[in-house]
C-alpha cells in the first residue's frame, strides 16, 4: 500500500501519481506541489514560525497554548455506502479533545449501518480516536507535523513573507480540508482556522 506524500494517510484504493509522488487524490496532488517549494524554506523561519504557533493563543477558543497538530478520525455508513477520514486541526489540548470526543460519538452511532465497511471500519477509526486522545503531542515542543505545516504555510506564501515570518504571526485562515474514503479519497476546502482533514 503506498501513502500520500502530502498527507501521509494510507491510500486503500486509486489515489494519483506525479512521478515517485504518491497522493490520496487531487486536492493533495495539488497541495503536493507546494512540497517542492517547502524544500527551499529557511530552516530558521520555520522554527519561529512553529515556536509562534506552538506558544500562541488557541486559534479556535483564543485560550492559552502549548498549540499544537490533533488528529480526530471518524466514520459514517448508510447501507452499502461508508465514508471515513481524518480531521487535523491546530489547537490546544482542550478544543482537540472536544473534536476528537465528538468525531469518536459521531463515529459511535453511525458508523456500523453499512455493509461490509462500516463493520471493518468502525472499531478501526474509533481505536484511531481513542489513540490520539490518550496520546497527544508532547506539550514541552512543537510536534513534527506543526513544523510541516508551517514550512508548507511559509511555502505557499510570496518569498517576503518568508523573511518576515521571523517577527510577525501569519493570518490563521488555512489548513482545513477534508479527505475521506469511500473506496476513493475525496477532498474539499472548509473555512477555518489552521486547520485540515486528511
């Protein structure tokens, strides 16, 4: 089974393929190119960017940080049609367990109605849930996946803003999307606050 090279998420079925690149569908294909350009991305501006972020204010709550990348994932089937994905979202500790509780409740009661996906995919995405609320990022530092994102924030952006990351706070308006599976992966943007589906 390959993985998305820009999500990481296992690709069950289909996914597109750009070279060696492997993504889940075209939404992160074309996410995908910003990877190349996160490559050139001053190792500097991104460990600022990250240590903003990280000791930050709570862009869903504006409570107090460590903020950080959570993971909540979930399920939903009706008869023979069963979707499931994952939710990223930048947030503290509290706002994360918030979603990741209601996404493992949702999960829960609409998860099993399908046949045969719903049964196989249920107690995976509900054990995936519980995982990642009983084992959150590391409060002390920002997690990988925070530094990712910020590299790929500083990538998508005009090559002054990257200088300028070292003293101000980018505007939360990016990173959430959804990707889901339903024997193919979809994706489409959700207005937010760093914040993404995968």
């Amino acid at each position: 089974m390959a993985t998305c090279a820009y999500c990481g998420e296992t690709i069950l079925f289909g996914g597109v393929k750009t070279g060696e690149l492997h993504f889940c569908n075209q939404g992160c294909q074309s996410k995908g190119g910003m990877l190349a350009a996160a490559v050139s991305v001053p190792e500097d501006a991104v460990e600022n960017l990250a240590r903003q972020i990280h000791s930050g204010s709570c862009p869903r709550c504006q409570g107090p940080g460590p903020v950080d990348v959570h993971r909540a994932h979930w399920v939903w089937s009706v008869l023979v049609l069963t979707r499931w994905g994952s939710r990223q979202q930048v947030s503290c500790r509290r706002c994360a367990v918030k979603t990741q509780a209601g996404q493992f409740a949702f999960s829960t009661v609409f998860g099993w109605w399908g046949l045969p996906w719903g049964l196989i995919m249920t107690p995976i995405q509900l054990c995936r849930t519980a995982s990642e609320i009983f084992s959150p990022p590391k409060p002390a530092w920002p997690s990988p996946k925070l530094y990712e994102i910020a590299r790929t924030y500083l990538a998508s952006q005009p090559r002054q803003s990257v200088a300028g990351a070292r003293s101000t706070k980018p505007v939360p308006d990016q990173w959430e999307a959804d990707s889901s599976a339903a024997g193919a992966r979809g994706a489409k943007p959700v207005p937010g606050q760093w914040e993404a589906d995968d």
